[in-house]
C-alpha cells in the first residue's frame, strides 16, 4: 500500500476542509467571489432606474435613546409633502422599520394616509430578526403592528448584504416558528409587484456609484423644514425611497441601506438592462466544483508530464516538474473562468474563489508526487545501470527489527558478529550492512536503503514476530525482493518464527529455521567464500563480473 500517496490525498482533503471553513466563516471566498464577478463578468456599470427619487430624514440623536417623536414627525413631514406634490409618487418604500413604540405613530398615520387619499401604495421595511439577530417568524413583536396591518399596503424585508460593491440578498425569507411558517418576501419585490417565485431564490447585482443617485435625492432636516433641492414639478415619480442615510449606514462599510435598496430596485426595473445574476451557493456545487478544479489540474499535470518527460534528459525532469505544475493551475484557471462566463449567460453565478484554491493545492500535490517519482526512477536507473557493473559497498545486509532490545542483541550477536570477524584470503574483512538506530519511513529513508541494497551481494532477513508489523522491514524486503527476482543480489532468510510471516514469503525463497539449525550460518559463509573468486573487489571497491 501507498501510505505516502495515501497521506499525501489526506493532507490534501483536510487542507481543503480547513481552507473552506475558515474562508467560509470570514467571507473571504464571497468577497473574493464578487470582486471576480464584477472585474471579469460586468459587461456594464449598473444605474439608477427611471423615476427612483430618495428621501433622507435626518436622524436625531434623542432617537438612539428611545425618544423617536421628533423622528417620527419628520418622517410623518416628508410623507404628507410627497403626497402634496402636484403627481404624488406612485409606490412609497418606507425604508425604516416602526418599533413597537407609540411616541409619534399618529404623524406616520397622517402621513400615510394622505398618501393612499392621493393614489399612492406605501410598503414598509421590517427586521425579521430577534435580539441575537437571528431571524424569527415572531418579528411583528418587535415592531408597532398596527401601523403594518392597517395603514401600508404590504411589508417585506430588507436584508441586503453588501460587499466588495456588489449586493446580495434573497427575494423571500422563509421563517419558520411552531406553529408558524412565514414567507417574506423582499421589499424591493414586492414594490415593484414581482412574485417571489418567479425569481431565483438568491440575486446578485453589482453596484454602481453611488453618486449617481446624489442628483436624485432630496433631505430632509427636521418636521419643520422643506425637502432640499425640491423635487421637480413634472419628475416622474414612480418610486420613492423614504429612509434616513445616517440611522441606516451600520453596515460593515457604511453604506446606507436606503441607497443598497434603490439600487436592488434599479435592478428589478431595468428589464433587459438588468445585471442581476442567480449564485449557485449549494455547499455540494461548491464541493463538486472544488473537486473538479483540483482534479483537473492534476490530470492535466500528469498527461503533460508523462507526455514531456520522453523528450527530455532526466536532469531536465525537476524543472519542467515545477513549470507543469504552474501550467496546470492556469489551465484549471481558464476552464473555471470560462465555465463562470458561460453560466453567466444562463444568469447564473459560480463560485470561483475556493476552487481556485483547490486547483492550486491539486497542482502542488501533483507536483509533490512527481518530485518523489523522479526521485526513485533516478535510484531505479541506478539499479538498472548496474548489470555490468556496479558499486559494492556490502557483502551482506542484514534485515531485521530493532524491538524489543534482546532480539536486537541476538542478531548483532549470532549473526553480525561472525560476520564481522571474517576475513577474506587478502585479510580485508567482510563488509556488513547493519543498521544500530530505528530508520523512519519518509522518502530519505528509502533511498538510503535502495542505494545500500544496490551495494549488497547478499540480504539476509531476521523474520521475528514482529517482523512483519514494521513498515521498514516490509520496505527492505520488497526492494530486496525485486532485486533477486532481477539477479542483482541472493537471498538468505533466517527465521526464528514462522508464525505471522505471510505464506508467500515461505514460499518465495527456502529458509533456514534458526532454532532447528544452531549452526545456520556455516551455510551462508560458505557460499559466501564461495563466490569470492569470481568477484574479487579491485582497489577502487567495484566488482567487475567474470567473463
């Protein structure tokens, strides 16, 4: 098994987790995802709708603290003045939403009333959220009922999330309370007459500058004064937002909401101008995509690089690993951005942000796995180039496990030791390949033990009961295993257990059972010696084979 691959693909799967939580949880990927829309995708700068006029009440103080009766009378003012003009407005959006206080709902009666005496339908603004700001279908409590009930021609909600110059918001809420179930439908929907389920669930609408709606706003200081500048005569007045900038500027950027809904209203209006898009925000379109972006950057790395490396030397192969992988990332790049272009032709929006991440960690994982493939096929030419001739470095490399502590003093002691003390016709001693240290599995390992077994005549594996369960002594034995199957070194076994060795081990090469057989060694000595004159190591340690 490919623990390493296996690790790899996990360490992979958890930092795509981590990643989409936390880019999740701070609103990266959305503001990242809106930037992108709005630099790539925006064809044209949205603006304001034909006959939108706004109305900002100035905001006193007192108000903060509960006193809302001058507020009150103001915005009562601004109504009962729109209602005068010679064309009142045709649809009033009181964009602030009446709490359950009393203090000068009889000004906002008037106000309304002289409105609908005049034509006009008024619809009014709620916050369907309770204290901890979650939504509830109990809101109503919160707000002075009668007013919504029995003076506006409808209420809907105002839950605008703006960022990154683009404005979010869902065209109906649905808020459920035992044994309630509410649906809310957005303000600006329901304004304009549009059914809820007509549109998409979810709209996206990049913003324009606000100062193109400066010319079409008028203020309003006080209960006393006059709107300023005066709203025109013969201005067409189809909509009317009546809000108050400064009370309604406590989102995270400052944008007063009054404006976010003028222009959530510009949209619905625009017709054929409209820029509004549908986001596909399901969290498993969102892991599908992530899954294919980090997919296809890694095939589209893996079909270069087998298609490349052919035709080029093997020194050559680290550098165009590094550049494929670069290469595939763009490529993975291209294909989201164009698929984000042509979902925008269906008036949808893709996700394009974390995806973007995954293909990224998809073409540094492949390039991770193809550094270490270069890694080995270099030890692997190494031991293909050695059929005529090769480096020596043992006669004998000892295989075995470094636990519990006595075992480890039985091989150093009945099997290293004699080896140790032999001595060729010439007097030079037998070289030993004899590990005193636990080796870690990683990538340095194996290649340490490639280039050692590369430079044995002989593996002798120690099979113990625990043989088996370590990963490095598994490692030694399918290297050396590979190796004798090539005719490159023989294989000794000795087993002081054949309990939990695998059956195809016992099958493979013949053994020697050490406790049946004290003397087991004599017989590896012996061939060993044996072979000694046809392979006389020369001055510089490299074995030239006999003709």
């Amino acid at each position: 098994m490919n623990w390493r691959g296996l690790l790899r693909g996990g360490a992979f799967a958890l930092a795509a987790v981590v990643l989409a939580l936390a880019g999740g949880a701070l609103q990266i990927w959305q503001n990242v995802d809106h930037r992108v829309f709005r630099a790539l995708y925006l064809t044209r700068a949205p603006e304001p709708g034909a006959g939108i006029r706004l109305v900002d009440i100035a905001y006193p103080g007192e108000a903060r603290s509960g006193h809302v009766g001058a507020f009150r009378a103001a915005q009562g003012a601004a109504l009962r003045q729109l209602a005068a003009l010679p064309v009142a407005p045709r649809i009033v959006l009181f964009d602030i939403w009446i709490a359950n206080n009393p203090e000068g709902v009889d000004h906002l009666n008037q106000g309304i009333s002289a409105l609908r005496a005049r034509g006009s339908k008024v619809y009014g603004a709620v916050d369907p959220n309770d204290r901890q700001r979650k939504l509830t279908a109990d809101f109503m409590a919160a707000h002075y009922e009668p007013i919504y009930t029995n003076m506006f021609d409808g209420y809907g909600h105002t839950q605008l999330a703006y960022a990154a110059d683009v404005l979010t918001y869902q065209t109906e809420l649905r808020l459920s309370m035992a044994p309630v179930d509410l649906r809310l439908t957005a303000l600006p929907v329901l304004a304009v007459g549009g059914q809820a389920d007509a549109l998409p669930a979810t709209l996206v609408i990049p913003l324009g500058n606000d100062a193109a709606f400066k010319p079409l706003t008028h203020r309003l200081p006080d209960a006393a004064g006059r709107l300023e500048p005066p709203i025109p005569a013969g201005a067409t007045l189809d909509y009317v937002v009546v809000g108050s900038f400064k009370e309604d500027s406590d989102n995270a950027l400052k944008r007063p909401g009054p404006l976010l809904l003028a222009w959530a209203l510009s949209d619905l209006v625009a017709g054929k101008a409209s820029v509004a898009r549908e986001p596909i925000n399901h969290p498993m379109a969102l892991l599908g995509l992530a899954a294919f972006a980090a997919l296809l950057a890694m095939v589209v790395f893996a079909l270069a690089f087998r298609s490349l490396r052919p035709r080029l030397a093997p020194a050559h192969w680290p550098a165009a690993a590094r550049a494929l992988a670069l290469a595939a990332f763009v490529v993975a790049a291209a294909v989201l951005l164009g698929l984000g272009g042509v979902m925008l032709l269906a008036g949808r929006v893709i996700p394009i942000s974390l995806p973007l991440v995954c293909a990224a960690l998809g073409s540094a994982c492949a390039w991770l796995g193809a550094r270490r493939w270069i890694a080995d096929e270099q030890v692997r030419r190494e031991l293909a180039g050695g059929a005529e001739e090769r480096a020596v470095q043992f006669d004998v490399f000892v295989s075995y496990t470094h636990d519990p502590p006595e075992h480890k003093a039985w091989v150093k002691r009945a099997i290293v030791a004699p080896l140790q003390a032999l001595r060729r016709a010439d007097g030079t001693p037998y070289r030993v390949f004899f590990d005193e240290a636990e080796i870690k599995v990683g990538r340095q390992w194996k290649t340490e033990i490639e280039l050692a077994l590369l430079g044995s005549r002989w593996f002798l594996p120690v099979y113990s009961a625990r043989y088996f369960e370590r990963p490095y002594c598994r490692e030694e034995l399918e290297l050396a295993d590979q190796l004798r199957i090539e005719g490159r070194l023989r294989m000794f076994p000795v087993a002081l257990t054949v309990e939990g060795v695998p059956e195809r081990y016992l099958r493979k090469v013949q053994y020697v059972d050490a406790r049946a057989k004290p003397d087991f060694l004599d017989e590896l000595i012996a061939q060993m010696v044996a072979e000694v004159p046809a392979a006389e190591p020369t001055p510089q340690g490299t074995v030239h084979r006999a003709p």
